[in-house]
C-alpha cells in the first residue's frame, strides 16, 4: 500500500514537471504551432534516447551520461524501477525526487519570468 502511494505521488511530481516545461515552451515561442514543433522536435528523441528506457544510462560515454542528467524522465524511470522493481521506500528514490523537485522549480520559475501578458 505504501508503494503504491510513493508510485502516485513521483508520478504527479513527473506530470507538474511535463506540464511546467509545456508551460515554459509556451512562453518562450509566439503561436501554438511552433510550441507543438519546438517540444516534439527538441523533446523526443532525447528523452528516449537519454533517459534510460532505451540503453542502459551506465554503458553510455560519460560526456552522454552527464547530458543524461538534464532528462526529467531519467529520473522518473529510475524512480519508479526503485519503487516498483526493488520494492524500495521514499529514503531510497529521495535523489530522484529532489531532482524532479528542482526541475519542475526552475522551469516554473523561468516561465514567471519569461511571461509576458500580451492582448491581440
């Protein structure tokens, strides 16, 4: 049961963070076309070659595993293989949750900075 609630709530923090970086992208182009392009273009291939899911974080050239790191769902990938694999408590996924904690942070502080109230 324990599990179950540690599992639900990396996974809200993971869907703050998706939508504080929707939010960020959202503020820094001009039409809702080039949001869409920007995030599926900048977004996709990285998070599925970077975060893990894919190949294995650790038999990546170390330059790639420090790039790695800027992935939110590396850290939710490894979050959840903890949670759900190994059976582990919140003491054990703490790094991964101060990481997503300190990404969805920075992204919605920089879409409060970025924003910008505009009437067309």
């Amino acid at each position: 049961m324990l599990r179950r609630g540690l599992s639900f709530g990396v996974s809200m923090l993971y869907i703050l963070l998706a939508l504080s970086l929707g939010l960020m992208i959202s503020t820094l182009v001009e039409s809702q076309v080039a949001a869409m392009l920007s995030s599926g273009m900048a977004l996709m291939a990285p998070t599925m070659i970077f975060s893990g899911l894919m190949f294995p974080i650790e038999s990546m050239p170390v330059v790639l595993q420090w790039v790695s790191t800027l992935m939110p769902a590396r850290w939710y990938i490894a979050a959840m293989r903890k949670i759900m694999i190994q059976g582990a408590s919140l003491v054990h996924v703490e790094t991964e949750i101060l990481a997503l904690t300190l990404m969805t942070s920075v992204l919605i502080l920089v879409s409060l900075y970025k924003f910008k109230t505009r009437l067309e």
